[in-house]
C-alpha cells in the first residue's frame, strides 16, 4: 500500500495532518484459477489466470482506525483451460463431453467477465504515520456475469460459444487477503457453481466450483 500523509513540526513535535486517515481504497490482483468438484475425468491444464481490480470505501470502525469494513465495486476476468468441450447440437442446445486423449485439441477454455460486490472486514496495524504494515482482510464477494464464452481448437476445427446462459449469472464466495506493505496473499473460493443446473456432462450437473489464489495489491 502506499499513502502520504502531511504533517508539520511544531516545538519539536510531529502534528498528524490527518488524525482521520482511511486505507486501501483501491485494489488490483492477479489470480490463479483452479476448479474445484470435478467431475470424474476433468482436468485442467495449462495455466488459468486472473484479473481483478476496484475500489473499495474503508469505514474504519474503532478510534486507532486499524479495524474497519470496506464495500467496493469492481471488475473481475477470469480463464479456466480444462477438457470439458462445450458444444452445441444440431437443435442448438449446449451439450458437453470430456476430451480424453489431449492430444485431439490445442485449446480448450472457457472465459467469464464480472462485476463484483466485496465486502471486508479489515484488520490492519497502520497508524496515520505508518504506510508499511501488516493486514489482514476477510470476507464475502457477490459478483454478477457480464460475459462468457467458451472457445477449443484441435481436430474437430473451431469452436467458440458467447454468453452461454448454463453459466451461473450469480457468482459468490468467501475472500481472504493477509500480507504485509505491497505484498498479500489472495485467497477465493466460491460457494456456487460456475454453470447452472442446466449444464449436464452424462446426465449429471457440472458442479464445478471456482477457487482462486493469487496475489492482492492494495493503493490508496
């Protein structure tokens, strides 16, 4: 995190300029992305990436202002590479098949874009002179899905599928981010699927979750 803060020298002593500082309102992290509750013969491959930025409004809730909650809005990409192909049927519905031999396709992922709702409780050891210190940052992210698509290129040619409504518009789960100054470790898990009831892989619903681990960098 990095903050300025004015004072000025008065017989010998520091006058905090702002005796009521706020921390953290802008953030911005890059994510590792898992799947978790596969379904028997998915997996991922590859390297699934993240983005996520915002702002959030600290509301500090104690008078060392070093407990407080924040609400933001922000905006969050997400990619999962993985072998379950998401076509369409010759009647236009969504169907779904695990690529087992990996060498039949080059690509095979499927992309969602959101905007997002987090909400923290927020720990921290920073004083209104003291921009390097220790955090640690809990708590619950509703996003809602703008945009999806699933795209796969191998030997059955070029597939791509644009906002699929079998993905969840609906996203939610719980965050953590602990760190100190710059560095914190970012941690989501979502609570719901990734897809809606209507995706089925053999008659059964993909119930995929999504876990994310990464990195959060916080700016006032």
């Amino acid at each position: 995190m990095f903050s300025v803060h004015l004072c000025y020298s008065q017989e010998d002593s520091l006058v905090v300029a702002d005796a009521h500082y706020k921390e953290d309102q802008f953030y911005i992290g890059i994510s590792y992305n898992l799947l978790g509750n596969k379904p028997k013969g998915i997996k991922q491959s590859g390297f699934s990436t993240g983005l996520h930025f915002g702002a959030i409004k600290d509301m500090p809730l104690n008078q060392n202002r070093n407990i407080a909650l924040g609400i933001g809005l922000g905006y969050s990409l997400n990619t999962y590479n993985q072998n379950l192909l998401i076509n369409k049927d010759a009647t236009g519905r969504v169907v779904y098949a695990i690529i087992s031999d990996t060498n039949f396709y080059t690509k095979n992922r499927f992309t969602t874009q959101s905007v997002e709702l987090p909400i923290e409780f927020r720990w921290r050891t920073s004083t209104p002179t003291e921009y390097k210190f220790w955090r640690v940052y809990t708590g619950f992210t509703v996003g809602y899905q703008l945009f999806n698509s699933a795209k796969a290129k191998g030997d059955f040619g070029n597939l791509k599928i644009k906002n699929s409504t079998d993905f969840s518009k609906f996203q939610y789960g719980l965050t953590l981010s602990a760190g100190y100054n710059t560095w914190n470790l970012y941690v989501y898990y979502g609570l719901d699927p990734v897809f809606s009831n209507k995706a089925k892989l053999l008659n059964n619903a993909v119930e995929m979750n999504a876990i994310k681990v990464g990195l959060m960098f916080y700016v006032l």
